[in-house]
C-alpha cells in the first residue's frame, strides 16, 4: 500500500518515539512491581504540625480527628491570624494553636517543626484525612538511619466527576509506578507529597535557612515546598521513602480553572527544582533519579507528537489510521494501568480522556517553563512581584484582587 510521504515523516519518528517510551516505562515498571513496604514494628514518637489557611470547617473537623485517632504525641495547628473560623474549630480538639501574622506557607511550618517535641515530624495539609494506622506504618522505614524522610500513599477524598477520575488515576500511577521505583532503586523519591510528609525534626533544623531563604535566579520562592524539603534531605546526605501501606485522603479541585491553576503553579515548581538538581553533584548518587527527572522534562514534549498526528490524519480524512491510533492508546494506556483498574475497573472508560487530559498537561508543562520565574499561590494571600514578597488581598477582604500591601521581612535566624 502507497502511502503519503507525510506518513513517513510524521508516522516515522512517532513509531521509533513509541518504542522509548515503552522501554522507559518498563524501567519504571519493573522494578515498581518488586516494590514492598518496610514491615517492622519500630515505632517513634511524632508531632503532626499542619500550617492552616482557610480551610473549609467540615474537612478540617474530620482531618484533626484523624490525627488524633493515630495517638500521635501532639498535633500543633499553626493558624493564620485571621482565619478565626479555623482558630474556633481547633479549640474544640485537645491540639496545641500557634497564631501566626506572617502569610505564606513555608514560615508556617518552620514555626510548627520549631514547636514539636519529638525526634519526628509529620508535615499535614489542613485536608489531609488519615486512616487510622497511619502514625504505624510511617514510623517503619526510619528504622534504618540513613532515611530522612519518609511519603505516603494519596488518595482523592470527597469529590466526584470526571476530574476526581482523572486525578485518581494519576495518583495510582504515582504510588505504583513512579515513586515505587523511585523507592526501590536509590531509596530516593523524587518528591515527598507536602499531604503528608515524615521528617525528621533534627534533619528540618539541619536545613531550615536553605529552605526559608530558596531563590530562583534572585526570586524569592513561596510554593514548591514539598519538593524543596525532598530534595534538601537529599542533598544533605539522607534517603527518601515511600511507605505504601500509609494511606491518605485529600481533597482535589472539581473545577478546571482551579485544576489549571494549580497545575501550572506544580510545573513551575518541578521545573525549578529539577533543573537546579540536575546542575549540582549530588543528583548522580541517585542515578535512577536523575533519569527520571530527565525522561520526565522530555516527556512534556514528546507526548504532543501523538495529537500532532492525530490531526493530521483527520484532516488527511484518514479514518482507518486515526481509527488505529486511538484503539492504540486505548489498549496500551489502558494496560500501564492495569494497577489502577483492577481496583477501579470503571476506570478503563476514562483512559482516553487521561490521555487528552496527558495532552493539556503538556502544554501547561511548556507554560510553566515559559513563566518559570513567576512566583504566586492560588489559595494563599501572598507573592512575589518585582522581586519583593507581598500580601494579596482577596475580594472577600474588601481590596480589589489584584492589590498588594508589602509584607514584613521574616529573618530566618528570629525566633518563631
């Protein structure tokens, strides 16, 4: 059969592009089928410090009384001064309240590790819902001392439709396939979710300058602090893990503008850190780390050569191909998820709309890098502009949303 050139030049390199990527997942894959757990009964007493904003009072009910279902030595609940809803649904727990006027994330839980009275620390989102033997299983790994810090397993909590579909999804390859590797070649996992992460307290103290005082070619950092914790622990000499059997809930957007946003906000952090890590010496310790911040930077890219052909074969109206090609991404999706859909087998009928979704992540991933320097939080009054960190004010605080009022230094050596 004689086909257009077009074929031959578009069809060409998409088929080679295919063979990588299916040898570079099954580097991934098979060494996150031999993934397991640690299993021990070591056990250390923890403090859970939770930097809280605004958070909706059902939730972050529900989430302290988790805490406190894993008998945890102290939760420590550093609270935005004014927030005072959450201030009033704390009280109501046997926790210890840290009010602080300093905005931003990243003080917030420097103030609560500098608080905690035990050798470890868990790291919490103010929605993050934990089973009940979460406390348990995280303590496992720490038996060996060369970890520093230890993730958990994410779940999607309370929203539905196909976004908290989506989000599932690619939270399971997540656990199963990256950071299971990642865990079991190097004990370095890449990044250790800011849900739920496990530190130790005096490995925090070791590199609390470096992280209040990150910058990116001279700006100020203020997200991104999940991944600059991993990466300093790392870079300090000690090992990451991820603990499967410590399961987590957390809520997710529902909306695609907020979807959107907080993607983009990630991409711009993961672009930031990797590309700072892969310049430095300590990255090529881990060398299966390094690869995996490599073929992940590439893979924003290369994946677009799948809907470039799509295109062109629809406008080319040729249907059998295009046919072809999305029964292709059906079926080999599909078994990259196999994990996945043996615990949601509804799932196998989102595996397109993951693969568009793929798509947009792309391009959002190019947007990132093209923006990389901007620095703002979605959900926190505070950024970064014209080099100076500044307070943003919501409308629901009665300033228009775009105005900023200058935020007060906050030294890292000052007492908290």
């Amino acid at each position: 059969m004689n086909l257009p050139a077009y074929y031959y030049v578009l069809g060409t390199p998409l088929g080679v592009l295919g063979l990588i990527r299916w040898a570079t997942w099954l580097v991934r894959r098979i060494p996150a089928v031999l993934y397991k757990p640690v299993v021990n009964n070591y056990r250390l007493p923890m403090s859970i410090v939770v930097p809280t904003y605004q958070e909706d009072p059902e939730i972050f009910a529900m989430a302290i009384e988790s805490w406190l279902a894993n008998r945890v030595a102290e939760v420590i609940l550093v609270i935005d001064a004014s927030d005072t809803t959450c201030q009033e649904i704390a009280r109501r727990y046997p926790v210890r309240i840290v009010i602080t006027d300093v905005p931003g994330k990243r003080d917030a839980l420097r103030r609560g590790w500098r608080a905690a009275r035990t050798e470890l620390v868990a790291l919490v989102d103010s929605d993050t819902i934990w089973a009940p033997d979460v406390a348990a299983e995280v303590c496992k790994p720490f038996a060996d001392p060369r970890i520093g810090g230890v993730g958990t397993r994410q779940c999607v909590y309370g929203t539905k439709g196909f976004l908290a579909r989506i989000t599932d999804m690619f939270l399971d390859n997540r656990y199963f396939d990256e950071n299971a590797s990642q865990t079991l070649l190097g004990q370095a996992v890449a990044c250790l979710s800011g849900r739920t992460a496990i530190y130790r307290r005096s490995l925090l103290l070791e590199i609390e300058a470096e992280f209040m005082e990150e910058k990116f070619w001279g700006i100020p950092c203020l997200s991104g602090d999940d991944k600059r914790l991993t990466t300093l622990t790392l870079e300090h000499g000690y090992l990451t893990y991820m603990q499967r059997t410590a399961v987590v809930w957390s809520t997710f957007p529902d909306k695609w503008s907020i979807f959107f946003k907080q993607r983009v906000r990630w991409a711009r952090n993961t672009w930031r850190s990797d590309m700072r890590a892969l310049s430095k010496p300590w990255i090529w310790k881990h060398p299966f780390l390094a690869y995996t911040m490599i073929d992940k930077a590439l893979s924003g890219f290369t994946v677009l050569l799948g809907p470039i052909f799509l295109v062109t074969a629809l406008i080319a109206q040729e249907w059998i191909v295009a046919a072809i090609l999305v029964s292709w991404w059906q079926i080999s999706r599909a078994a990259k998820f196999l994990p996945h859909i043996v615990r949601r087998p509804s799932s196998f009928f989102f595996v397109l709309g993951y693969v568009v979704v793929s798509w947009l992540m792309a391009l959002i991933k190019i947007r990132a890098l093209m923006t990389i320097r901007y620095q703002k939080w979605g959900t926190r009054q505070v950024a970064v502009e014209n080099g100076q960190v500044v307070r943003t004010a919501g409308a629901g605080g009665g300033i228009e949303d775009d105005a900023t009022i200058p935020m007060r230094v906050v030294g890292v050596g000052r007492a908290a």
